[in-house]
C-alpha cells in the first residue's frame, strides 16, 4: 500500500492510523525555533465521524487509506435511513442517520453528495 511523508499532508487526504481510515481536515505545519519541524494535523475518522488532534515528526511517513470516493444524488429518507443514487450507474445505496452525519439536516432531494467508502463502511464527507 502506499505511504504519505508529511510533507504530502493537505486536507482531504485519506490516511490509517491505528487501522481505521481518516480524512485530514487541517494540516499545519509548525517551525519551532528549537528543535524539529512538526505537523499539526486535525483528522476526522470516516467510520465514526470522530474528530481528532494528532502530531506527525516531519518527514514521518503515514499509510494510504484504502478508501473509494463516489459522488452520489440523495433520494429519499425512509425511517432512519437515507437512500442514495449513484447517478451514472443508478445503483442505489442506504445509509444511516449516523453514517450520513452531519449532512442529514441539510439534505434535500436530488442534492448531490459525496461519499467515502472504506471496506464496509460508508460516510458522507
């Protein structure tokens, strides 16, 4: 699998750390006058939409996140769940209120999404 060196961190990036896959949401690089350069970087985890604050050594390398973006349009809501097209294929996938997250609320009909999928789960980024 492939690597990211710190030096390649931006927002967006799908990384694993401890073996769940993350999205880098901020990244700041810090020069401190003494000592090594580091990175800052907040990342928000795809599985549970937790978001944390972690320090890279510059120069660490992190691995790739196995992790395939789709775009999608929202359909309906039925309950709990939201369906959810993909529009070249008109494959049709239910998601969760949890897994929707923070786009829930602002979910409209045949608005478009984003959607990160990661081994079995899904989230909308």
């Amino acid at each position: 699998m492939a690597n990211y060196s710190t030096n390649e961190f931006k927002a967006g990036l799908k990384i694993l750390i401890d073996g769940d896959p993350y999205a880098i949401v901020e990244n700041e690089m810090v020069k401190p006058g003494k000592g090594q350069a580091f990175n800052r970087v907040r990342v928000r985890n795809l599985k549970t939409g937790r978001t944390i604050e972690r320090t890279w050594k510059s120069g660490d390398t992190v691995e790739a996140a196995d992790v395939v973006d789709t775009d999608m349009q929202y359909l309906y809501r039925e309950g709990d769940f939201f369906n959810f097209m993909v529009p070249e294929t008109f494959e049709q996938l239910a998601a969760s209120k949890a897994a929707v997250g923070d786009g829930a609320p602002m979910a409209q009909k045949m608005a478009p999404f984003a959607w990160s999928r990661c081994g079995t789960a899904c989230r909308c980024r």
